[in-house]
C-alpha cells in the first residue's frame, strides 16, 4: 500500500500542467467544467490517499489494534510498516489541516454572501437587479434565492445604455451558470493540495469569457461587449472595490480584460471555436495525458484500500484462530 498511496499525492505534478495546456484550446465552458472537474478529482484522490496513510498507521497502535481484533505482528509483516506509523502522523496532520481549511474557506464563503445579501436588502431591487447608491464604479452577480446583478451608481454614469445591457448579461450569465460554485470547488480543492491552487486563475478566466461570450449572444453585438467590458474595466478601481462584496464573486472587470475583449473581436470566436494553439494530435494527446492522470490517481488510492482493507481482515482471521 506504501507505494500505491503516494501516486495520489504526486500526479497533480503532471495532470495540472496538462489541465492548464488544455484548458487554453477549449471554448470557455467545456474549459470551466475541465479545469474545476480536474481539481475536485486530484483533491479527492489526495484526500483519501492522506486518510489512509492516517488509517494504516492508526492500526498499528495497540489500543486501536485491540479495538478491531487485530493481529499487531501481522500488521507489522505487510511490507510497510516500517514506515507507515511516522509516515501516518505527519499525514493525519495534513488531513486535519486540510479539513480546518476547508471548513474555513466553506464557511467564509457562506459568510461573506450573507453579508453581501444583508447589504443590498436595504436597497430596492428592480428585478434582479439593484443599484447601490456608490460613486464608485463597481458590478458583480451576488448569487443567492434570488440571484442578483448589483451595481453602483457610478458604474451606471460610466457606462452608455447599449454597454449597460451587455453588462448585465455578463452578470446574469455568471448566476445562470452558478458560476461562483466552480469558484468555490476550486478554492476547496486548493485547500486540500497546493498544486491545485494555479488551476484557480485559469479557472476564472474560463468563467468570465463563458460570460462574455453569453453577453455577447445575447445583445448580439460582441463589439458592444468588448466595449462595455473594456470601458467597465477602465472605470472600476481596485482601490474602490465595494466593501461588501465577496471574494469569491465574479466581476466583469475582473481577469485579464485585454486579452477578454481581444477574444471578443475575434471573429474566429463567434462560431464558438477558438483559435487552437497545438494541433488536433497535440490536443488529444494532452487529453490523454490528463485523463491517465486522474484515472491513474484514483486508481492508485482504489488499489491502496484494497490493500489495507485485505490486511485488515487477514490481521481478523489471524486473531480469530
């Protein structure tokens, strides 16, 4: 089991750079979903690789060992338990921390969009749509029962009639496609392994273009998308970021917005086929490498429960005769 459970562990070392390589030759919404399916599965494979490395060395102390009727020197005889009593306590710290991360950045997220809610309640709504009374230019879909578009009255001034429209298509799409929870799968597999966390701004800029590209198929005029994008990005400031909105909402002005707006002049994109940097054989390739990663990764952890489940019941039969 000692070899097996550490593949989990090491292949977001390949499947991340793949799924980033990838990710670049999609259409944002097939990119959206590869990029966050990716990230939850390495961080389920590496959650379980870390409970069992914690599972393996909790039965080999004698209460536990006791508790389930197992034969400690039978144990000791599995070829990896040598290893697997220091191995398994630095892995139930990580497991921990893993899941204190988790809940944290659960209950931040759940938090902030509480606070955002009871901020914009004590404004009227048009619909979905509410305009705080702020000169800074600010807008953002705040998901919730019901979704909102929130914007400031600065961002209003800033922006001509036929831009207003195209931004908030740009934040409807993102409430309509629950965007903020591909986010949130992100930030949590993040907390669960550090390579996943360079999967979080690609992941981003996969969501903001699917929300362009659906602005623009809903105005129909993707250079009246471009330029509202642009012009929103020109009048929104960090520095004046609404202090109720969360961290884990997404913006039109957020991103890379040139490359954003060069994607929407590109009339290769309207028919919803980017332009390829590698070849049609590149493409697949680095989509089998991905998909031997993830499969390999879960593969890896299957085989080590197996492993540790077989022990287990060996140590069982032992003690029972």
């Amino acid at each position: 089991m000692i070899v097996a459970v550490w593949i989990p562990l090491l292949m977001p070392l390949l499947a991340v750079p793949a799924a980033r390589r990838l990710a670049e030759s999609l259409p944002p919404r097939a990119a959206a979903w590869l990029l966050a399916g990716s990230a939850a599965a390495l961080a389920g494979c590496t959650t379980a690789a870390l409970g069992l490395l914690a599972a393996a060395g909790a039965l080999r102390l004698p209460p536990i060992a006791a508790l389930g009727h197992l034969s400690l020197p039978l144990l000791g005889d599995s070829g990896d338990g040598a290893v697997t009593v220091p191995v398994a306590a630095a892995a139930a710290v990580l497991l921990t921390a893993c899941t204190l991360a988790v809940l944290h950045h659960a209950r931040r997220h759940r938090t902030e969009l509480r606070t955002a809610r009871q901020a914009t309640d004590a404004h009227p709504a048009s619909g979905d749509l509410c305009v705080l009374p702020d000169p800074a230019p600010e807008a953002y879909a705040l998901p919730g029962r019901p979704g909102r578009v929130v914007v400031t009255a600065g961002m209003l001034r800033a922006l001509p009639p036929a831009e207003r429209e195209a931004l908030f298509a740009h934040e409807r799409a993102h409430l309509a496609g629950r965007h903020h929870l591909f986010l949130l799968t992100a930030t949590l597999s993040a907390a669960c392994h550090p390579l996943l966390r360079s999967l979080r701004a690609p992941l981003a800029y996969a969501l903001e273009r699917w929300a362009d590209e659906a602005a623009a198929s809903r105005v129909g005029d993707r250079r009246v998308t471009a330029r509202a994008i642009g012009r929103a990005a020109l009048a929104a400031r960090p520095e004046d970021r609404a202090p109720h909105r969360p961290g884990s909402v997404l913006a039109a002005t957020a991103g890379p917005v040139p490359r954003r707006v060069a994607a929407l002049l590109d009339e290769e994109r309207a028919t919803g086929h980017p332009p390829i940097r590698a070849g049609y054989l590149g493409r697949r390739l680095i989509a089998a490498a991905l998909l031997s990663c993830v499969a390999f990764s879960a593969a890896a952890a299957l085989d080590a429960a197996a492993d540790l489940h077989e022990t287990v019941e060996v140590a069982q039969g032992e003690v029972a005769h």
